[in-house]
C-alpha cells in the first residue's frame, strides 16, 4: 500500500509518495537527519507541525469504488456529468491531485453504462465548457483538476 505526505518546514517543502512502511518507520528519522544538517550548515528550519499518525492514502481514501459505481453514486445522465465523474474518482479513489484529459476519457469509457460514443466526440467541448464555468480546473500541460469548493460535494455523495 502506498501512502502520501507533504511536509513545510521553514523553507524545505517534501512532498513524498510510496510505501507506506517507510512513512511509518523511517519518516521521522529523515526529518530528525535533516534537522541536523541544517543545524550544522546553520540553516534556521523551525519545528514543523508533525501529525501524530501519518495519514496514508489508504486512510483517506473513499472506498475502492468503480468507475460505474461512482457513475452511479453521482447520478450521471450527460457527458459533462461523466467528466466529472472520472475526475471524482481519479481524486478521491485513486488519489491523483491532477489528471489528463487522456485519464478522464480512459476512465469514462470504464463506466460502460453510462458512456456512449457521442461523449468522446463531444469530450474537448464539454471539457473546455466545465472549465470555463469552473466546475474543472485547468491546471496547464493538459492537466485538469476539481476545484477545491467542490470537494466537500464528491466526497458527501462518494460516501
């Protein structure tokens, strides 16, 4: 199981992805051999806020739901409703902070109930349409996101 962290300390920011274990056994010793390093280098880090449990991934994680269930779970009925079905699930399922319109289209087509043909000749349309009325976030590079107003809705009716 892999497990995420961001760390802000002073100027150091971490952000780390993978095992679990690691992140539950040697993550505090890496902080503790950083501390030292810049002790010594006469680098100023103040104390970061350190959680008492590391949050994985795994934890936050909403469930292992499907693509049609999540489908499902949202009510989808439109193209534009898929969309953002396939950015709930690669948020808050998969746990990806930014995913491609390649990754939305790969995802709705996994909802074989819901998608039709039309959606992926509609689908630059319909995204270009969401972001404008901010429902997705383009983040540059073909990379898109859910704002982060919206969170709070996905995760209610993704529960």
């Amino acid at each position: 199981m892999n497990g995420k962290l961001k760390v802000k300390w002073g100027s150091l920011e971490i952000d780390f992805e993978g095992s679990e274990t690691f992140l539950k056994e040697e993550f505090m010793q890496l902080l503790n051999a950083i501390s030292a390093v810049a002790k010594e280098s006469g680098t100023l880090l103040t104390q970061p806020d350190v959680p008492s449990t590391v949050q994985t991934a795994s934890s936050r994680r909403i469930g292992s739901l499907g693509m049609g269930t999540v489908a499902q779970k949202l009510a989808v009925k439109s193209g534009p409703e898929l969309i953002m079905a396939a950015a709930a699930k690669l948020t808050f399922i998969d746990q990806k902070d930014k995913f491609t319109a390649k990754d939305l289209l790969s995802e709705m087509r996994q909802a074989s109930a819901y998608f039709k043909e039309s959606h992926a000749t509609n689908f630059a349309k319909n995204i270009a349409v969401l972001v404008k009325n901010a429902k997705l976030n383009d983040v540059g590079g073909d990379a898109y996101s859910i704002p982060a107003d919206r969170h709070e809705e996905f995760q209610s009716k993704l529960s």
